[in-house]
C-alpha cells in the first residue's frame, strides 16, 4: 500500500498517477490526510498527558515527605484524571489510525512514469513482436476441438466432476501438461530461481499482504469454515515467505520460483472468448518472484521480462510483448508486461504473461525489509511474473502445431514429453 509520506508530501502528484490508473482519489486523499492530522494532534496530547503523569507522580512522594498531605491527594486525584483522559486519547489513536489505514488500502498503487495513459487493452503499447504467425488449411480446427478428436482434454468430464472451467487432462495430454510444467521449472532454476512448492490456500494475511484481499476478494474461492482462500497464483505464497522479514542487503536478490494449481472465480466471464482453455476456474502455472533492493528493481524487472521472452521463444510460438497502460495494470503494479502468443486457428493474441514491478506497495503491506550495511532499514521492491501459465500455451501449441498427421511437440519440450507427436 502506499505510505502517508508518499501521500502527504507528494499530494498533487499521488492524485496525477492515480488518475493515470483512471482512479478520481481527491477526496479519498483529503480524508486520509485530515485523519493523519488528527491522529498526530492526539499523539501530542497523549505524549503530554503522560509527560504530566509522569512529572506529578515524582512530586507525589515529594509532597507526602514534607507532610503536605492535602496537595499529595490533589496530586493523586490529577493522575486519576489524566490516566482516563490518556486512556481516551489511545482509543481515539486507535480509531483514528484504523479509519485512516482503511482508506489507504484502498487506493491503488502509482503508475510508473513511462505506464501509457489510457483505461482499456487498446490502449496497451506493443514494444516487441517476433515470430512467425503460422499459416492453417481451410480444415484446421480450434483447440476444444483437437482436444477432441485426440482425446487429450475432456471439458465434458470436468463439468461432470466439478462444473465449467475444470478440465480433465488425459494421456499425451497430461503428459504435455507435466512436461511443460518441468521445462518451465528448469528454465527457471538454471537461471538462478530456487525452487519452492508452497500451499494452494492461504490465510487472510497472505492475500492481504500481497494486495489480493480487499482489492479480489470476488474473484477468489474462499473456505469459509478456516477463512482460507485459494491461491489465484503462487505469487501470493511464495512472496508472503518474506512477510513480517528483515532480509540483509547481501542477500539480495532473492530468486524464487514456484509451480501451482491456480483458482480463479472470472465472475461474469462468458462468450466465445472463454472456450476450450481461454479461461480457466483452475488452472496450472509456473511462477518466478523476485525481492530486490529498490535501486535495482527496474533493472530487475528488464531481466525478467528478457528472460521469459526467451523461454516462450523457444517454444516457436509467434509472440508480443505489451506495456499495459494505466487503466489495463493491476491494483499493486507499479508497471507491467504482458506476453501474448498467437492462437492461429482462432486468429487472436493470447494472454500468456504478465510481468510486474510493484515497487515497495507490495513490500509495505507485508511489512518486508532490508537491512542495509549501514544497518538502516527500508522496504524492499517485490516483482513476479508468470513464467508460464499453462492454459493458453498449451491452446496455442495445439492449434500452431496441428498437420494432417497429428500435432507436432516443440524440439525442446520432447525429452520431456518423450514422445514427438500427438497423432
């Protein structure tokens, strides 16, 4: 979340980047600065009641010494008097701090300067585009289909099962659901990520503290029972590791990555953009998260970008790269890339990735640190990305790769497949 001195002491530019987001926060901005006022005029009076407790309750044993017994009672019944008021000036701290943070966690985090303005996918601006978009006979068919006729992926089962949007994976296709799975891990890893497997549910802290809750608590399958949540990825684990942490500045960067189920509502999502795998209630997905020293996240995010684009590359996959603009980014990003893979037989991008700085907003609701060698203490930056999801890669390779004799695997995922055609 953002911190009051961001929005004190930068007023008009926090309102100016928020409006990049398409958020109008004068008001909201107006109303936390008063209640930090008053939380700070309180903090003074309370610091002046318990001053005067304090200098009374050294003269009280004075005054009883010297036998002045009736002002030793005066002085006792102003102590009385200032632990009640001090007792209503904490509650007031309390309620007034409450009131403001409340405010606070709902404001979204600033957009980098170079974030496009605009408020829809429009609006998003191609900075790279490679590969190329294959070309399909009259016959070729959509990857519901091919899943099909293959018999790779049952929609039907999974409705039987559980209901629309959970899948069944069956023969070569769970095999090149699983081989992808590992690739992606190994990619990963040989670039310096280590590798965790966290839990699928987490604590209201968990989302909290990543920026799920409030802000999704819509879109997420909540156990009521436990008050657990289901992940909508692994981001939200494997960056609340480091919740409530100090982490020394020698240690930094910390690189990790995770593979997940993922859970998601996609309340209201509905028409032929949600079909065969497009959209997913639970779905697979290969995470990288990256803690980093603020001067070099940027820097960071540049090799994050790079280093998934160099993975969807070597899958053959026509690609784009986007920055999203302001009203297209997420609650927490700061700045954000997202990647695209071509589908051929539905002739449209799909989302594959998206990869985020989120600067300290992360950082400051998780309450995550570093200790410098000068021994000072500041937020740290928090990044992840996709790297990859699963679903629409896997509709992409089915469609690109579909020949008269079958679907062709990818050269580098068939020592992992071990097999080089879904026939």
């Amino acid at each position: 979340m953002l911190t009051i001195k961001q929005i004190k002491e930068n007023k008009e530019y926090t309102l100016e980047r928020l409006a990049v987001k398409g958020v109008d926060a004068r008001e909201t901005v107006d109303k936390i600065i008063a209640l930090d006022d008053l939380r700070r005029q309180t903090q003074q009076q309370l610091d002046n009641s318990l001053a005067e407790q304090n200098a009374i309750a050294k003269e009280i044993g004075k005054l009883f010494a010297q036998g002045k017994r009736d002002e030793a009672e005066a002085a006792k019944s102003r102590t009385t008097a200032l632990k009640e008021l001090s007792k209503e000036l904490e509650t007031k701290m309390k309620e007034t701090t409450e009131q403001m943070n409340a405010l606070i966690v709902t404001l979204p985090n600033l957009p980098a300067e170079i974030v496009p303005h605009g408020m829809t996918a429009e609006d998003n601006v191609e900075v790279k585009r490679a590969g190329e978009i294959p070309t399909l006979g009259e016959d070729a068919k959509p990857h519901w289909e091919l899943a099909q006729k293959y018999d790779i992926i049952d929609f039907e089962l999974g409705v039987k099962l559980t209901g629309a949007g959970f899948p069944v994976y069956k023969g070569k296709g769970a095999a090149l659901e699983r081989a992808l799975i590992t690739y992606f891990l190994d990619c990963n890893t040989e670039a310096g990520y280590l590798e965790v497997l966290p839990p699928i549910m987490v604590n209201e802290a968990s989302g909290f503290g990543t920026g799920q809750l409030p802000d999704k608590e819509g879109q997420m399958y909540h156990a009521t029972a436990d008050n657990f949540y289901m992940i909508p990825t692994a981001e939200v684990p494997v960056t609340n590791i480091y919740r409530d942490s100090i982490v020394e500045e020698k240690d930094l960067p910390v690189c990790l990555t995770a593979y997940t189920p993922c859970f998601r509502r996609e309340a209201g999502s509905y028409g032929k953009d949600v079909r065969g795998l497009n959209r997913l209630h639970q779905f697979n997905k290969v995470e990288i998260v990256r803690i980093n020293h603020p001067d070099t996240s940027y820097e960071a995010l540049d090799e994050m970008v790079a280093h998934v684009e160099k993975i969807v590359a070597s899958l053959g996959l026509p690609y784009r790269i986007l920055r999203l603009s302001g009203g297209d980014m997420s609650f927490t990003s700061a700045l954000t890339y997202d990647f695209e893979v071509y589908s051929a037989a539905q002739q449209r991008w799909l989302e594959v990735s998206s990869v985020s700085n989120f600067e300290a907003f992360q950082a400051n609701r998780l309450k995550l640190r570093y200790r410098s060698a000068d021994k000072k203490i500041a937020l740290a930056h928090t990044l992840n990305g996709s790297s990859l999801a699963l679903p629409r890669i896997v509709a992409a390779l089915l469609e690109n790769n579909q020949t008269p004799e079958g679907i062709k695997i990818p050269e580098v995922l068939v020592p992992y497949t071990r097999f080089d055609m879904i026939k």
